[in-house]
C-alpha cells in the first residue's frame, strides 16, 4: 500500500535476472515500505545498477516475484517506468558537458510538461506555464540539496566545471523535476570524499523522509540505511556481469 506523499512499496523475493551470458543477479529479497531509503549494496560487477534496472521497469526479471506501489513485474514494467526515475546511471542519465545547468533544467523541465502534464494544460499561458515550470525546478533544486548560488558561474555554470559531488545532484535535481514515486540513484559513493559521501546519504535521507522512495547503489551502505545486497549474486566471472550491466545500460537508455 502506498504511503500519504506517494512513494511506492517495494517488495521482492527469489528475484532475478538472467541474460544469455548468465546471471547478473538472483536470490534477491526485499520489504521496502512507501518513503524508505534502500541501499543496494555490492562489489563493483555484482549486478547492483542491474537490479536498480529491474526494480524501476527498465530490465526484465527472469526468477521470482517483485511489486512496485502494488505493480507486479515483468507484467507492468510500463507501468512502473512512469512512477519511477532514473539518477546518475552512466550511459543512460549522462549529462551534456556542453550544456549549463540552467539549460538541463530547464530542458527537463519542459519534456515534463510537454510529455507527462496532462494535454489539457498545454494551451495555459505562457506566464502560468513558466511560473509552473520554475516551481517545479525550484522543488527539484531543493530536493537534490544544489545551491545554484554556489556554483562558479551559478546557473549558467556548464555541467563541465562541476565538481563530482554537483554533477550527481543536478543529476537528483533533473530526476525529482518529474515528481516520481520511485527514484533509483546509481554510483552515490563513487569517487567522493567522505564528507561528500556523508552530504549525499544525508540529501536521500531528505528525500525519503518527503515521501519518494529512494534506492540507492553503494560500495558501503551506511549502518542506518536499509540495505539489499547483490553481493552473492551471480554464477558467472564479473566480466559476465558487467557485459549484461551494458546491455542492460543500452536497453534502458532507449526506454
């Protein structure tokens, strides 16, 4: 059941995925209540963004059972991609390094009012519109902890110049523009300092506690997070999972 600010349940049991090179994962469980902060913890090549895939609708299981908000998949993967967002996963989120952070917010910003608002708001003036659009990209900015302020060049700082640790949170900020139920956050520990990694755990912590479920791939989970591991998973050599993690990368990419 979902919870009163619209995250999603998550559950899973004996999941996994299976591609023609052998597991990239399986044997997965997990009880995820509407609002949680998950950790999907594993070893580099263990089917970690994998499972951030499947468990969003972008990759098709192939044992056991999950339910996304009550949505059972494979059969509503659909369904589920259009609750869920995508944060930070290579080859599938990548940012433009030529584009400014205003121009990829306010990009996103306008592909979710032309393909996601209801057609009937389209026609609303173009005051109201941009009024909308900016409450929505002042939301997002908030939800991902990116003061534009601080940025060398502030919005018109090209994502380029950023540091690490701003890159993944433009990358939040454009995920959480759409509102989702469900958020998958690939990579947060990669190459951040400590503090860095602390500041990023704390800004998903913040999320969940607003309501949006939020799964989040780690090296390390933090000892307060509920965590899943990928950590068992697989039968193959890693080189075997990290080929089904590229493919799987492709086929979300054109979701």
């Amino acid at each position: 059941m979902d919870g009163p600010l619209g995250g999603a349940a998550v559950t899973a049991a004996g999941f996994g995925v299976k591609g023609p090179r052998g597991w990239a994962f399986r044997d997965v469980g997990l009880d995820a209540a509407p609002g949680s902060l998950v950790a999907v913890e594993g070893p580099s090549g263990s089917g970690r963004t994998c499972l951030l895939l499947a468990l969003t609708g972008r990759m098709r299981p192939a044992e056991g059972d999950a339910r996304i908000a009550g949505l059972a998949l494979p059969r509503h993967m659909a369904a589920v991609r259009r609750l869920s967002a995508l944060a930070h996963v290579p080859g599938v989120t990548d940012l433009d390094p030529a584009l400014t952070v205003a121009e990829h917010l306010r990009e996103r910003a306008l592909l979710q009012r032309r393909f996601d608002g209801p057609w009937r708001a389209l026609p609303r003036p173009r005051r109201e519109r941009a009024a909308a659009a900016r409450r929505r990209i002042d939301d997002a900015l908030a939800g991902a902890g990116l003061d534009l302020d601080a940025l060398p060049k502030k919005a018109r700082t090209a994502v380029r110049d950023l540091e690490r640790v701003e890159a993944l949170r433009l990358s939040l900020a454009l995920a959480l523009i759409g509102r989702p139920r469900l958020l998958g956050v690939d990579d947060t520990d990669l190459k951040l300092s400590d503090q860095a990694r602390a500041g990023v755990w704390d800004q998903l912590r913040s999320v969940a506690a607003a309501g949006t479920t939020v799964l989040a791939v780690c090296a390390e989970a933090p000892e307060d997070v509920l965590t899943v591991s990928t950590a068992p998973a697989g039968t193959g050599d890693p080189s075997t999972t990290d080929k089904e993690t590229a493919d799987a990368l492709a086929e979300a990419g054109r979701a």
